[in-house]
C-alpha cells in the first residue's frame, strides 16, 4: 500500500506539485492521467526517492520511506521509464538481473530468474539473451525494461509512461500482457501516462492531475460519469465518453441466450468490447450480432437495445 | 554474376592513373656520389627500360582495368594487385640501386625520389579505399601490410646499403635509439601524467560549476600560446629553480632540456584530455544514468558501472588525439635541447641535409599514423560492444 499525504514539491519558486494526497492498495493499479507538466513524473519519483519530497508524507505499507535507506527503498520497488534506461554496453541478460546480483543473490539463482523472466515476458532466451539493448525492437526493449523491474520480485511497481514510444500496435500488445501479468502477479503499480484509452483499459483506479494538484480520482467508468469539471471532461474525452464506457465493457456482460430466432449472420467475440460490437454493427448495417466464444461457437445474441441499454442497468 | 554492370570505381582508377604518371614522369631515384656533391635524378624508364619497368607498369594497368568494372571479386583481385605492388616498390628500388651504383664509388648514396614517395603515398590510399570497401576489418588491414614491411626489411637488409637514409642511420645508430626512446618516454611520460591530471581535474568540474569556467578558460589559453613561445616562457622560472632548488637540479631540471619540454607537452595535453573526459563524462544518456539510480545502484556504482564504461571510447578518443599531438610536439622540443627525433630534423635543415631530416621525420609519421590506429580501433571496439 502507497500513501501520500499532503505531498509538495518545489523546484526554486515553480511548484511542481501541490499538496497531493493519495492512496494506492495493495494490488491495485492506479494511473496518474493530465496534460503534459502536471507533476505526473515527479510525484512517481518521489515515491522511490529519485526525488526528495519537500512537504508532507510518503508512506509504504504504513512506514515513511524517509526511513529507508534510498538505495534499499529503490532496490524494493520496481522501475520502468519510457526510454527504457536499458544499459546499452550490457546485454539483455545481465540487464534482467540488475537488481538481484545488487541484492547479492547467488549467480545460479540470478540466472534461473533471469530465464523465468524472459519466459514471462516472451522473450525467447536463446534468441534474447546474448543481445545488446541497440539490437532489440522498441517493444522488446521495454519487454526488457518490465522484466528488470520485476526482477527481485518488488511488491510495488512504478511506470513512467512505459509504452509512450511505442507504435500503437506494440502499445496494445504490451497493455494487454501488462494486463494478463498483473492479474497473477497483483503487484502494487502506479502508472503514469498521458493517453487516456490506456489509463482506462489499465486503471483500477484513475487519479487525474492538474497544475501539481489531483482534480479527481475514482473508478474509470466513475470519472467517465460524473467528471467534476469540464477540464476533466475534456481530458476524458468530451462527446467520446460513451465510446470510451462502451470499450471498458465486455459484450458478455451485455449478451442475452440465443433465443428462437435465426442467427445473426454478423458475429461478434465474447470478449470484444461494446464500441467494437457497435462498430461492427454500424459497418454492416445491422441491429443484431451472434456472440461467439473462443472456439466460434455461438453462446448467445446481442441487439442494439440491449448495447444501448448498457447504461440504463 | 546476373546483376547489371557496376558502376567504375573512380577512387581507386583516379588514383592509379595518378601512380602511372608518376611512375612514368617523375624523377624516381637521385644519386650522389658523396654526402657533400648534389646528386642527379632518373626517371624510372631511364634506368631500366624493359621488363624491369613493365613488372610495376603492368600491376598499376591492370588495377585500373579491375576498378572499372569493380565487382567483389576484382576488387579482391585488385587489392592483391595493390599489395604486391607495394612489396615490389623496395625490390625495384634495390635493382635500381645495382644499376646506378658501380663498385667505383664506395661512398654513393641513392636518395628516394618524388616519383617513389608519391607511389607510396597513393598506393596506400588504394588500400585503404579497398579495404573500406571490401569491409574488411582493421586487424586485416594492418595484415595487408605485412608484404611490404617485410620486403622493405629484406631490402634494407641485403641490397640497400648505398640508400642515403640507410647511410644516415648507420652513421649514428645509437644516437638514433636513444632519440627515438627519449621521444617515446617523453611522449609517453606526458600522456600518462596529463591523463592522470585531466581526470582529477574533470572529475573537480563536474562537482563544482566554479572549477569548470576558471578550468577551460585557463586551458583554452595554454593552447592559444604558439609552443616555442611556451617553450620561452618557461625557461626563466625552471633555470631559477634549477639553480636554487637543489634536488630539482639533481634531476636535471634546468631551463632548457626535458623539463620544460614536459611541462609544455604537458599543458597542450592537458585541453583536448580535459575536454575529452568531460564531455564524456557529462553525456552519457540521463536517462540511463536516472534508471540506473532507480534501480537502486549506489552513486559509486552508478559511476563505475555504468557512466564510465560508457564513456570510455570518448576518453580513450581523447588519448589518441593528445598522443599524435605530443608526438608532433616533441618534435619542436628538441630546439630546447630535449632530445628525440626532432634533434635530426632541425640539425639536418642546418646542414641542408634531407636524408637527416627523413631519419628524424620518417618515424616521427610512423608512430602517429600507428597510435592514430591503434587508440582508433580501441575506441571503436569499446563503442561496439557498448554505446550507440
Ligand atoms: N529536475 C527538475 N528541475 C526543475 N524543474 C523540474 C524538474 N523536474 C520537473 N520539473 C518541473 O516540474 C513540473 C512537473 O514536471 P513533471 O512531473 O515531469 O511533469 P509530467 O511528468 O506530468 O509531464 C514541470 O513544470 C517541470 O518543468
Ligand atoms: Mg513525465
């Protein structure tokens, strides 16, 4: 559990940030959304003392990390930042074990971790291992750069933007193993990001940041119904909200059995998302979809009343 | 192979037609009689007509046929064609010393002529440019040069005696050696020692802002002074010491000789050295430097691990710039009495005596052609594995 009570930090006369207060549970994901100089980074980095905090406190599960020696705080908690920091004259391997080999651990140990890792973030060891970070792709650098993070196994996990330099596609891949990851690996992660698909589709919870302040937090589908004000509005997406709500529910969610009727021609995944079943429908001119499960087997209908009743229950 | 045809190699032609006119017009050979009476020149064609000419004549014609159409395997056929030719230039050197020299004159002395030093010089680009792109990597390049030393050695060895450099050499040998070590230890000494400085002193800039102007505008200014003019100003103040500071006099420290040499060397190292470092130092990623701290490495290992490596091949750049510096330098300080291969040069422009001059010129070239390469190549395979 992260806790920032009342958290300023000046640089000379400019306040970075302003008096933030924040609680980010255990296992939970909490994105840091706002406009480019919020304070987003500088509030990620006061958590691990790359930054030293000027007013109020940071306490993990319950202890200041004043108390901390900075270099032991740091070695606890994992860090991920855009450019992936990957040391270029270390190949990928020794990159991964960073941290352990700092925490002493033994050299068979280290290894043995290292190539778990590589598995875990689909990095085949004998293709990755030997590599130099200058002969990796943007998103196996930052496959790199999670799995030194994830080293030592810290509890917490700070991520500064990790999939800001990558081409959409790759972001997409990346969002979803994070996904996949945190739901067996529930580590305690703040993410801090400017693209707002991405802290919705991540967040458990949505902290949105203005001016070294925090505007407003909550659930995602929370902020995207009742922003406080028209800045958070805005940031949310303004007359896209509802397509933003609409990709944050599974059609599942929204399906009715197969019923007497014959079968819609167009067919949509269960696991797709409301906006891409609405998609479908507009492009083909349809009013009905036949939800399939993974094997294309229908298990179910979903009508445009239904999709659109989505907010009604 | 089924490509279309490839386009000429115009380095590589433009250069061997260069190295035919030479050959053919330019004086290749002087001989003299004696050290004192002015020597005459030949053209190579008037020494040896026949077949000894068409063995370079023919190499040179047939590169510039390969490089016309050059495909990988010409340009390999055209680079052994190189090397051999550059074996062949001592061997036709010697035959041409057996022409021109009769037994009657004990004391002839063969000079090298323009015809010659250019055909080195241009073959030596022809092997470059080939081995640029052949991609062939340094280690070979130096290896293609192994047929040519050889054969120079053989031929100073066993049929150029009457060679005036050859002569010049025999006449002090052992001065020679000990020109050569002083130029080295010089050179060396001062390296080493302004390495050293540079580092403390880089490493004192980075932490105080203060140190870093005052710093380089003191060094800027060292460099600004014209070196025998430095070489001046520190004669008074180490002739004082010399004089009144016992122990410096015991290691010789007087207003001429190695210690102002050094000094000076010293503080025209001490720039690009500085530079070098600092640069290095202050421009490794900050993003790697922030990740690495994030991490949780320790400030010192941050700096050992991780700043430094990086920057090794830019300091390691600022070695080999400092060494072919002092190289030339120390040329200069044997005005001032500090020995080293420059004593040759400067007595044989007062003697008017070119091949003493070569004697001290040749391997002063040598050596920072051959620190050029090898800081060149160290740098490089550091950055390799490393950076970029
Ligand atoms: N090391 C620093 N020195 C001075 N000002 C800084 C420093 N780091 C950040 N700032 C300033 O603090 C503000 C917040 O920066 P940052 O936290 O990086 O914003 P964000 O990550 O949200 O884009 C910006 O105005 C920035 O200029
Ligand atoms: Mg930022």
């Amino acid at each position: 559990m992260i806790e920032l009570f009342d958290v300023t930090k000046r640089f000379g006369s400019e306040v970075a940030v302003d008096g933030i207060s924040l609680r980010v549970e255990t296992g939970e994901l909490c994105a840091l959304v706002g406009t480019s100089g919020c304070g987003k980074s500088t509030t990620l980095s006061m958590i691990n003392r790359l930054i030293e905090h000027d007013g109020g406190e940071i306490h993990l599960d319950g202890q200041p990390v004043r108390s901390f020696d900075e270099v032991a705080l740091r070695r606890r908690i994992g860090y991920v930042i855009q450019s992936t920091g990957l040391f270029p004259h270390w190949t990928v391997a020794r990159n991964i074990g960073l941290v352990p080999r700092l925490l002493k651990w033994p050299k068979g140990r280290v290894r043995e971790r290292v190539e778990e890792l590589m598995q875990l973030l689909g990095l085949p060891v004998a293709e990755f291992a030997d590599k130099y970070p200058r002969q990796l792709s943007g998103g196996q650098a930052q496959r790199v750069g999670v799995a030194r993070a994830l080293a030592a196994d810290p509890d917490i996990l700070l991520m500064d933007e990790p999939f800001g330099a990558l081409d959409p596609i790759t972001r997409e891949t990346l969002q979803h193993e994070l996904r996949e990851l945190q739901a067996r690996l529930h580590k305690t992660i703040v993410f801090v990001t400017h693209d707002m698909d991405e802290a919705l589709a991540l967040a458990d919870r949505l902290v949105v940041m203005h001016q070294g302040r925090i505007v407003q937090q909550g659930k995602p589908i929370a902020l995207l119904h009742d922003p406080v004000n028209p800045f958070v509005e805005s940031l949310l997406g303004g007359m896209d909200r509802g397509l933003k709500e609409a990709a944050l529910i599974q059609v599942g969610e929204r399906m009715l059995p197969l019923g007497p009727r014959l079968l819609a021609s167009e067919r949509i995944a269960y696991g797709a998302s409301l906006s891409q079943a609405l998609s479908v429908m507009l492009w083909h001119q349809v009013d009905r979809l036949t939800v399939v499960d993974e094997e294309d087997i229908p298990i179910g209908e979903l009508s445009l009343r239904r999709l659109l009743g989505a907010k009604a229950s | 192979m089924g490509e279309g045809r490839v386009s000429p190699n115009w380095v590589v032609l433009s250069l061997m037609l260069a190295c035919l006119a030479a050959w053919l017009i330019l004086d290749a050979v002087s001989v003299a009689p004696n050290r004192i009476v002015p020597g005459s020149a030949y053209a190579a064609l008037e020494i040896m007509s026949g077949w000894p000419a068409l063995l370079l004549t023919a190499p040179m014609l047939a590169v510039v046929v390969l490089a016309w159409r050059p495909d990988q395997q010409r340009l390999k056929l055209a680079l052994a064609t190189t090397v051999l030719l550059l074996a062949l230039l001592p061997l036709w050197l010697s035959a041409a010393t057996a022409v021109l020299v009769e037994p009657s004159m004990p004391q002839a002395r063969v000079g090298i002529g323009p015809s010659l030093w250019l055909l080195l010089f241009l073959l030596l680009l022809v092997l470059i440019e080939l081995r640029t792109r052949l991609a062939l990597s340094r280690s070979m390049g130096w290896c293609l040069l192994l047929p040519m030393i050889v054969s120079w050695w053989l031929s100073l060895a066993l049929w150029l005696e009457p060679l005036a450099l050859q002569r010049e050499y025999q006449a002090r040998s052992a001065q020679f050696t000990s020109a050569l070590t002083m130029h080295l230890v010089l050179v060396g000494a001062a390296v080493a020692a302004s390495l050293v400085l540079a580092a403390l002193l880089a490493l004192a800039m980075r932490r105080h802002a203060g140190i870093r102007r005052a710093g380089f505008g003191v060094l800027n200014f060292l460099q600004t002074i014209p070196s025998l003019a430095l070489f001046g100003l520190l004669l008074a103040p180490l002739a004082w010491l010399g004089t009144h500071v016992d122990w410096l006099a015991a290691i010789g420290v007087s207003g001429i000789g190695w210690a102002p040499a050094f000094l000076a060397l010293l503080g025209y190292s001490l720039l690009p050295m500085v530079r070098n470092i600092h640069v290095a130092l202050e421009e490794v990623d900050p993003a790697v430097i922030e990740s690495a701290r994030g991490m949780g490495m320790s400030r010192r290992q941050v700096f050992l691990q991780v700043r430094l490596p990086l920057a090794l091949p830019i300091v390691i750049e600022g070695i080999r710039i400092t060494t072919v510096q002092a190289i030339g330098l120390t040329a200069v300080a044997a005005l001032i009495g500090a020995g080293g291969l420059g004593t040759f040069i400067f007595q044989g422009l007062g003697q008017a005596a070119m091949d003493m001059v070569l004697l001290g010129a040749l391997p002063i070239i040598v050596m920072a052609l051959f620190a050029d390469a090898l800081f060149g190549s160290l740098s490089e395979r550091l950055r390799q594995g490393g950076t970029a």
